[in-house]
C-alpha cells in the first residue's frame, strides 16, 4: 500500500475533515491528504511565533534572559498555568517560551506574541514563501471569540468577562472555528515549516536546534501523534491545537535505531467528535510510522 493509501486509510472512519501531509526529510518522498486546505492553527500558531522569536534573537532584537513581570491583566483564559497564579511574579523570556510549547500556555503565548509582534511574524513567513499560513490573532482574541465577544476592546477582555459569559452559555464566535480572520495554515505549509527548522532553514542552526530541544518536551497530546508510536524506539518533537471540533498536532518524527527522521502534520476540524479527531490523528501517525519502518 503506498504512502497516501495509509494516510487515507486512518481517516475513513472519522466524522469530520483530515489534513494529514508528511516528508521523509531523508528521501524527500512524501504524501498528503487535504493537504493544500486551509485548517485553523488552534495553538499550532505558536510554532511560527517562536521561529520569529529566535530570528529575533539572532537578530539581537531579543533576549531570552530579559525578565518580565506578570500582571493580572496579562492572563488569559484556556490552557496553561500562569492564570492560576498570582501577579507580580517574575519570569524570563525563555521560561515563557518553555510554558508556551510544553504546556500551551496562552498567558506566557500572548505575551510572547506581544513582544514579538504579529506584523513581524507575518512578515517572516511572508519572507519564507508561505502564501496560506495566516497568524492575525493571539489566544485571548480566540478564546474571546469562542464566547461571542470578539467585538470586545482587547483592554476590556478580563478573565472576570469571560467567566462570565462562559457561564452563561453564551456563544457567537465569527471565526474561531472557520478560516476567516483566524490564524490557520495547511498541513503542506506546516510541514514545510518543520522542515525548514530540522533543516536550519527557518532561522540560525542553534535556533532551530533550540526550537527542536523545546518541542521535544511537549507535554500536551499524547493521545495524537504520539500515541501508537513505540516511545524506545523513536524521539518526537511536536506542537499541539485544540479548540471544540479540533483537535491539531504536527512534529518531527525521529528513528532512533537509523537517525531517519520525517515531519508530520495532522490537522481537523467540523469534527463530530474531538476524541475521534485525537484517533484519526494518531492512526495517522501510526500507518506513516509502520510504512517508513516497514521499508
């Protein structure tokens, strides 16, 4: 069975749209399905937010050592920590690029994004070539819209305002879940991207190396990608999404017995069911694993 075949053998049972592209980065074959339409991004955005961070170190513009003080209006609803806590305490750049990748922190993500500035990410991947990879919005635009209020004044967005009208069941978002105004990508263009950062291509070697140590210690999704891979067996670095009816995760796959390594990219969405979505994925993942090790 060739390549495409597996990847479209996953998605026969799911109630819902699957993007799923891959490359061998060692033989260059590769396969997608939907690959070329657009997904939203869901937290996957905070991949090309941190290349443009580390293009700004190399820059000089940046500092991982530089300390930033957390205040209350920094937090942002969803996933992560930092809400939890108390403001006034002090954190590095680098410790919120650690919480925004390995826990999907989305206080520490807009504060990063906020430094590095959506103008200038957009500008990266202009740079870079990718013609549908769209980042216009942070999580607390998201997450606002998610609620109804995406018409809000971003200093008005509290966590006490979206307490509120979560508990209050109210919904409307305009484009959370579709591809107008979102941040969205497609599974070729992700894939790309990845391989752009094993490849040193995306920003300095050491950055893109740095990219990959960090995603290497994602803690999130392990009931996608990773989840019928043999753990002894293989490293993987990888970058998750989830918002209602999606479920995203796309890393670098590793062969630790030969060193081959391949990108995959799995993203969903108008999912009937978002653990549905999670088994496509990892099924996904699974057949692309079998058929590169089958060889």
């Amino acid at each position: 069975m060739v390549l495409v075949d597996r990847i479209r053998e996953a998605a026969e049972a799911f109630d819902g749209v699957l993007g799923v592209s891959v490359r061998h980065l060692g033989t260059g074959e590769e396969a997608s399905v939907n690959g070329d339409e657009l997904f939203p991004t869901a937290s996957v955005f905070k991949v090309p937010v941190l290349v443009e961070l580390y293009r700004q170190v190399d820059s000089g513009r940046m500092d991982l050592d530089e300390k930033v003080l957390l205040l209350e209006k920094d937090m942002v609803p969803g996933s992560g920590i930092l809400k939890e806590l108390s403001e006034g305490l002090v954190l590095s750049v680098g410790d919120l690029i650690n919480l925004m990748m390995i826990l999907s922190d989305n206080t520490a993500t807009d504060i990063i994004t906020e430094k590095v500035g959506l103008e200038n990410v957009k500008a990266m991947l202009g740079g870079l070539g990718f013609e549908k990879t769209k980042i216009v919005a942070d999580c607390r635009d998201i997450l606002f819209d998610l609620v109804g209020l995406n018409d809000v004044p971003d200093e008005e967005k509290t966590m006490e305002l979206y307490r509120e009208a979560a508990s209050a069941s109210v919904s409307g978002g305009s484009w959370s879940l579709g591809v107008e105004g979102n941040d969205v990508t497609t599974p070729d263009e992700m894939t790309r991207l990845l391989g752009m950062i094993v490849d040193g291509k995306a920003a300095s070697r050491g950055s893109c190396d740095a990219i990959l140590e960090i995603m290497g210690r994602c803690q999130t999704g392990g009931y996608r990608l990773p989840k019928y891979l043999p753990s002894g067996a293989v490293k993987i670095a990888h970058k998750t999404g989830s918002l209602p009816g999606i479920r995203n995760d796309c890393g670098v796959v590793t062969l630790k017995e030969s060193g081959e390594s391949y990108v995959i990219s799995g993203f969903t969405k108008d999912a009937g069911d978002v653990y549905g979505a999670e088994e496509a994925i990892a099924r996904a993942s699974k057949n692309v694993y079998d058929y590169f090790t089958e060889k």
